[in-house]
C-alpha cells in the first residue's frame, strides 16, 4: 500500500506522535495497593511475574490465568501461514547469502503475486508472509536507508507492495519477515581481513562453513551495505523516522499524520528501526512480524547487540496487536524446521528475563527442549515469568527454503501429515512455499499444495456427527480448549460407546487450541467423550468432532 493511499493507517498512527519510547507496561493484574504482591488475587493477563512470595500453588494458578492477547487469538485461529522465501538467493541459487552480490542479479522477468495467493488459498493458508529481508540483506522494497535493495535492480519492482496487495485482493492476512541479520551491513575493512582468512583457511585443506563459502565465491566485491551491523558504534539519540533528503514523509511527520520516536540507538538499531518504522507506515497492517534469530557471522567473529526492547516497544506503539516472531507475547519457534510439535504442547510457558527485553522469550532453556511448560519448568527457581507465547512450526514444501532447480516438493500424504503434527498438536503451521526465478510457483507446488487442501477441507471440514445420529465410524478426534481461558488440560482419556459399552480410544497430555487424535483403525461408537484426568484449573472444552481421514494420494 502506497503512503499516499495510507491516510485511515496514517490518522491511527498519528495519536502517538512525537511519543518518546517508554517502557510498555504488560498487562498484569493491578489490585489494592495496600495488598502483598501474594495477596492479590490472581486476574487473567497475558504476562505474569512470579514473585519471590508466590507457593507453587499460586505459581500453577498464575499459569492457568495466563491467556492471549487479542492478536494472539486472532492468529492461533489462522492455523496455517503460508510462507514466501523470494529475493536475491533465488537468483543465485543459494540459501544463504553474502550481502555483497550485485543488485542486478535480481531480475525476475515478472512477479506474478496473484498466482502466489491462488496457490497459497488452495493449500488452506489464512495468513502468508514475506522475506522482506533476508540475512543476504537484499531488500524487497524501495528502503530510504539502504543502497542494496530492488530500487538498485532492474525494473524497481516493489515486491513487498505487489505482495501485500496481492494478499489483501485474497483476503489474507499478512507477515513480514525481516531479518536482524544483515550481510550487507558486515563492516567493510572487517570483510576484506576474514575474506583473506578464509583463503588462508582452504590453502590449509580446512572445512569451510557455509557463511565463509559463499564470502569466498563473492570474496573479490565488499558488502553492498554502509557497514552498519557490528561495527562497534555506541548509541546516540537518534529520531525515527530519520528523514532522508527529499523524504517524501517529511510534511507528514511536520503535520502529526506520522508519529515520530526519540531513542538511543547505534548505527545498525536505528537502521533497524527505520526499516520497521517503514514496513508498519507504508504496508500495514502488518498481523506477525517474524523476527529470525539467527546470525551466520556469529562463529566468524562479528555480532550485533540488538536493543530489542527498544524494537519491541516501537512496534507496540505502532501495532499493538501484530503477533512478533521471538518477540513478548507473540509466537515462539516450535524447536525445529520440520513442521512437527511437541506431543505435549504449552502455550504458557516460563521466562527466566523480562519477555519484553530478549529475544526469543527468555526461556530458561533451549527452544529445541522436549519439555517447555510442564509444571516442573514453571516451579523452576530460573522462572520470573509466565507468558502466552504459542508454537510455530516451519517447514518448507521443499528440501530448501528458497526455490532451487531439480528439487521436488513433499507429497499431499506427508504434508497432511505434518498438519495433523502441529495444528493437531497446539501449533500453527508455517509452509514455506518458494516461487522460482519466473516469479511463479511451480506446477507441480501447486498440484501438491491443491490436493493438500482438498484433503485437509474433506477430512476436517465437517463433523460426522453433522449427518444426523450414530453411530460414527471414524478414524480421528479433534478436541480444542476455549483459550479465552487460558490453557489448562495436562492429561485426558476420550472414551467411546458401542453397543452400549464404554471403551478408552484415545489419550493424551496437552489440548490448548486444537488436538488432532489419529486412531490406528477406525472405531465405531454411538457416543463419544472426553475424560479430564488433570488439569491447572477449571477446564473449558470446546465440542468434541469426529472425523474420517480421506486419503491425499502421494
């Protein structure tokens, strides 16, 4: 969306001009100053401090109280987010790149955005998100704060307006990916020193990474970037939107229509800032944020310290109901790229740092843990915190993120699979669907993806017990919690009748948005229901439904 067709976007953003960046309070329950901090009674919110005084029975209440925020509904409902890997790797067949590539090396001879969402809709995707920038550092729009983006290359295409038009012309929501990584922003004089390094290094005969690969293949060109990631330089107060000469926004932000931020940042957060001051203006709303925690440069010796409360305090000023990737109750990474969630599932889980300080949530322990919120993690004395912070589980269609000639997408049969392991198992899927290098997606994508929804829609899209009394012959139970209430089932047994005899069909630990329960064989009952064996309080469960799965083919 252009910035001159953003007026409605622009009179909401306006109310929080010349804001400086204060703390942003969570919404923890207030009560009577006059009462101990474990004296208060515990009010739902989405984020809870444990205090040095709380009993483990207070701390499990706390955590059956925890519960989304209005955004984090919304998108646990958009069960399946379409994912668009597209940029300068899909020209130079990488996955990861250098940030010193050409950027004339981008050069789609048509972006065909339409044919994107057609696809994306028939694999059942409410939500799609873009790669706006990924750790190449090639970005997709015209930035005001960068010389490596489509505006150097030919055609200037505007890929992430193209997209976001595209999205909204289907009725989807929309994601931005922007990575904090940023190659082209690697100092300059730092490059040319490990570039020689990394000569020295395969002289030697020594196993090379995939970051110093791709900076040997490139290593003759510097960084397209003005050397701004990890260069060392300290934070000075700084104004956001920083205006550029000739900045179109200019009269805006003199006017009020376009808040402004007073903050303390180095060179690379008030790049960073900029950029996501520019994708929340131009193209919101923007309904997730994905935020990418990795950094190839790390081993090699350069890193940026990130002030990511400042960040998330800006978005928040700027959208308060985007879902933030890593960010405080937003979404969480699930532990790893295959699409696959845990068999027991929390969305409430602990923190050991303030969420609103760190990326990737505070979490006391790793992200790939096979246990992130059982009653042990939460009783921890690393817990300060309790957050509603759900799974997320990527996968790509194919073997790679971006798009590569030669590789075959997976089958109807495996992503359905996969579906039923992270939807049915209290996560969102995120499907990477890559175009190629015509700017389409491929046919054979499509025809995958297409018999994948078809499945999907004729297996889950109607309760059997629709059709009138039973009995039923299915094969699979969908159970679901009203998350209103928070999360709180920690074992269940779903119990079938058939010809007047009640048997056990079915168990399992955590429910929270949606379960999926597949049976080995199909059962037959006239009635069904589920037994809570434990629970964190007072439950609320939402219909049980019956289903009989429909074979996808592949």
């Amino acid at each position: 969306m252009a910035l001159r067709n953003s007026r409605r976007a622009l009179c909401a953003l306006a109310l929080t001009a010349a804001a400086a960046l204060v703390p942003v309070q969570s919404s923890l329950a207030r009560s009577s100053s006059a009462a101990g901090p474990c004296d208060r009674p515990v009010r739902p919110a989405s984020q809870m401090t444990v205090e040095p005084c709380d009993t483990p029975a207070r701390i499990i209440e706390k955590a059956a109280n925890t519960v989304p925020t209005k955004g984090q509904l919304a998108w646990q409902h958009r069960e399946v987010t379409a994912f668009t890997h597209f940029g300068m790797n899909t020209f130079t067949n990488r996955e990861w790149g250098s940030g010193a590539e050409d950027e004339r090396l981008f050069s789609p001879s048509r972006i065909d955005v339409d044919q994107w969402m057609r696809a994306y809709q028939a694999a059942g995707a409410e939500q799609v998100m873009l790669t706006a920038k990924h750790h190449d550092g090639f970005v997709l729009y015209p930035s005001r704060y960068t010389p490596h983006s489509v505006a150097a290359g030919p055609g200037r295409p505007d890929v992430v307006g193209a997209y976001v038009r595209a999205a909204r012309r289907a009725g989807l929501k929309v994601g931005i990916y922007l990575s904090p990584s940023d190659g082209a922003e690697l100092p300059h004089a730092w490059h040319a020193r490990w570039v020689e390094e990394i000569r020295a290094k395969q002289q030697r005969g020594e196993p090379l990474s995939l970051p110093e690969r791709v900076a040997l293949e490139d290593g003759d060109h510097a960084p397209r970037g003005l050397g701004r990631f990890g260069n060392g330089s300290r934070a000075t107060a700084r104004t956001i939107p920083t205006l550029v000469p000739g900045d179109d926004r200019a009269a805006a932000v003199r006017g009020g229509r376009l808040p402004v931020f007073h903050v303390r940042a180095d060179d690379y957060d008030a790049y960073y800032l900029n950029q996501v001051y520019e994708l929340f203006t131009q193209y919101g709303p923007i309904d997730e944020l994905w935020l990418d925690g990795a950094n190839p440069w790390a081993d090699s010796g350069v890193t940026q310290r990130y002030d990511v409360a400042q960040w998330f305090r800006m978005i928040h000023r700027l959208a308060p109901d985007t879902v933030v990737f890593a960010g405080p109750q937003g979404a969480r990474w699930v532990g790893n790229e295959n699409g696959v969630a845990r068999e027991t599932e929390w969305s409430v889980t602990p923190s050991a740092q303030d969420p609103w300080t760190v990326l990737a949530g505070g979490l006391p322990h790793d992200s790939t843990d096979p246990d992130i919120g059982s009653r042990a993690r939460l009783l921890a004395p690393t817990t300060k915190y309790l957050q509603w912070y759900p799974a997320e589980a990527d996968v790509s269609l194919r073997p790679g993120w971006f798009h590569h000639p030669g590789e075959r997408p997976r089958t109807p049969a495996q992503l359905i699979d996969l579906y039923e392991k992270s939807v049915g198992r209290n996560a969102s899927l995120l499907l990477n669907v890559p175009p190629a290098r015509d700017g389409r997606i491929a046919a054979e994508d499509v025809a995958s993806l297409t018999a994948f929804g078809t499945a999907v829609a004729r297996t889950y899209g109607t309760d059997l017990r629709a059709a009138g009394p039973g009995p039923w012959t299915f094969d699979r139970i969908g159970l679901s919690e009203d998350i209103r209430h928070g999360q709180r089932v920690e074992r269940f047994t779903v119990r079938a009748r058939s010809s007047g005899t009640w048997t056990t069909v079915a168990g399992g630990t955590t429910i929270g948005h949606r379960r999926i329960l597949a049976l080995p064989r199909p059962v037959t009952a006239d009635a069904v229901r589920v037994v809570v064996r434990e629970a964190r309080g007072r439950t609320f469960l939402g219909p049980v439904t019956l289903h009989r799965s429909r074979g996808a083919g592949g």
